[in-house]
C-alpha cells in the first residue's frame, strides 16, 4: 500500500515510532500538527477499513501519520505527487458516504513531507 519512496523515506530515517510536532506557523493549515508515524500494517488498515481512509484512497492518498492532539484526523500523501511531495490532513468528519468536497476535506500541512524531519522527536 504504502509506495517505496516512502518506506525508504521512514526507515532511512527510523521515523517507526517516531513522532514529529510541527508549529502552527509552519503547517500551512495554520492548525499545527502532532502526529505518530504509521507503520505499514496501520497505514493499510486505516486506508482500507475505516473514514476517511478507504474514500480518498481513490484519488491517490495513503495515510502516513495519527493525529496525538485527538482531533482524529489523519496525515496523507499523494502517491500521485512522488517522491518529496506535500503532506496533508484529511479531516475524519468532512468525509463520507456521499464522498467529499476536496477544498474542505483536505488541508495541505507541509510542501515537502521531507520537511518533517526538521520537526521529529525521536525520543
């Protein structure tokens, strides 16, 4: 589920367990973010048995990290974007059976998921 750049991405980067915390004036929604890495096997069950997930798997995005603030929000990338492409927020409750308005579902957090590194907590 998860493509090769971005396992290679977290495991160059022992991102498995890890956690990042980006501020506010730097996550482009402007919300800030707290979020744990997610291993493959969650990044699959989160993307094929629960909302958002499964509906906006369709159009490319594939969960990579939980949301540590409980707003229940997960972070997606694009596969559509490759390698060093945005990282997004998908909010749980602008989804759902009658599919969703991207402009208010989806909030860009970061331009490059690699800037996440800049904010990683590893211990």
């Amino acid at each position: 589920m998860l493509p090769n750049y971005w396992v290679e991405f977290i495991s160059n980067n022992a991102l498995i367990g890890a956690t990042a915390e980006v501020p506010p004036p730097r996550d482009q929604s402007g919300l800030g973010t707290e979020l744990a890495f997610l291993t493959e096997a969650q990044s699959t069950d989160e993307a094929t048995n629960f909302w958002p997930g499964f509906a906006v798997a369709n159009d490319g995005y594939v969960p990579v990290g939980s949301c540590l603030s409980g707003s229940g929000d997960y972070y997606y990338i694009r596969t559509t974007d490759g390698v060093a492409g945005p990282l997004y927020r998908v909010y749980h409750d602008a989804v759902g059976e009658r599919g969703y308005d991207a402009e208010q579902a989806i909030a860009l957090v970061l331009g490059n998921y690699e800037e996440l590194l800049d904010y990683v907590d590893q211990g």
